[in-house]
C-alpha cells in the first residue's frame, strides 16, 4: 500500500513550481527583449544599452553558464547541508534583485555583471527545490512531483515569449521592473 503526500506536499510544490516558472521566465526575458524590433532605447535594450550580437552571445551564452554551472556546484553542496527554504528564498531575492538592477543598466558591462549575478542567484533554486520534493513526497509519488516541478521550465519559457509584446508596450525597463516584481 503507497503512502500519499499530504496536501501541504502538494501546495508546496505548487510554489516551487512557481518559483521555477518565474526563474525560467527571467533568464529567458533577455532573449526576447534583445529581439525587439525597434531603433527606440525605450523598446529596445539592444539600441539602449549598445548591445552588440556578438556581446549578446556572451550575456546568453558563457557569460550565463559558466556562472549559473559553478554557482551550482556549490547551491548542490548547500541544499545538502543547509536550510533548502532559505536557500531558494536567497537565490529568488538575488536573481530578481539583479533582474530588476537590469532596467537601470546603460551599457554592455553592466548587463553582464548584472547577468552573472542573475546566474547565481537562479543557481541556487533548482538543487534545493528538488531535494525538498524529495523529502515531502514518498517515494512512489516522487517522479510525479518532479515531473510536473520541471513543467515550470516550459511555463516559464512561454510567459518569456510575451516579453516582445511587453517590451513594445511598456518598454524593456518596465518589463523588466514587472518581471522581477512578479518574482519578489
């Protein structure tokens, strides 16, 4: 006979899957947000922040993973031994903080400090998250729940496309400003 989780199990997982979306959501904002199509630096943080293809790759590529992979090393090593609650609270106050330090950015070198900053801070989420999971699920519902957790990678990258539309509407500082408010 399986053991259930209890519904609190399940509420939190409501939120860890929340928290991931938005997590998903703010690392994916950039690339949207450097598409818009526009010569306005109101719409367009590529014209406002003089954001070379070449300097992009770097904010999207290493310049993200290379932090977001060792910054892991160490958030898997700390979920292990410290409070996961407080770990997942520090890395969502970090990679909004840094998200919402984004809209006031003018350069290319202030958006890559802002994005390694981004990238640790996001780090933190995942090995916590999903060592808590495993400790409020029993064992037989334990796939189920990480299952539908790592659903929040796909909800985040789909509420990451409507960045464009936001960006057209509001501007690339505001949504960024929404974003990272959505995430505190």
């Amino acid at each position: 006979l399986s053991k259930s989780a209890p519904v609190m199990s399940w509420i939190v997982l409501f939120i860890l899957a929340a928290i991931y979306a938005q997590n998903q959501w703010s690392r994916y904002s950039l690339n949207y947000l450097y598409a818009v199509d526009s010569e306005s630096s109101k719409k367009s943080i590529k014209v406002a922040d003089s954001i070379s293809y070449s300097e992009y790759g770097v904010l999207t590529g290493f310049g993200f993973s290379a932090t977001f992979c060792i910054a892991g090393l160490f958030a898997g090593r700390a979920a292990d031994v410290a409070s996961r609650t407080f770990i997942i609270f520090l890395g969502v106050c970090i990679w909004n903080c840094a998200l919402l330090l984004m809209a006031y950015t003018h350069n290319f070198g202030q958006v890559l400090a802002l994005r390694l900053l981004l990238g640790i801070g996001q780090a933190l989420s995942n090995p916590a998250s999903y060592s808590l999971i495993a400790d409020i699920f029993p064992e037989a519902q334990r796939a189920k729940a990480s299952g539908l957790f790592a659903a929040g990678v796909y909800v985040g990258g789909g509420l990451a496309s409507v960045c464009i539309a936001m960006a057209q509407s509001m501007g690339w500082r505001g949504t960024c400003v929404l974003i990272a408010t959505i995430g505190f």
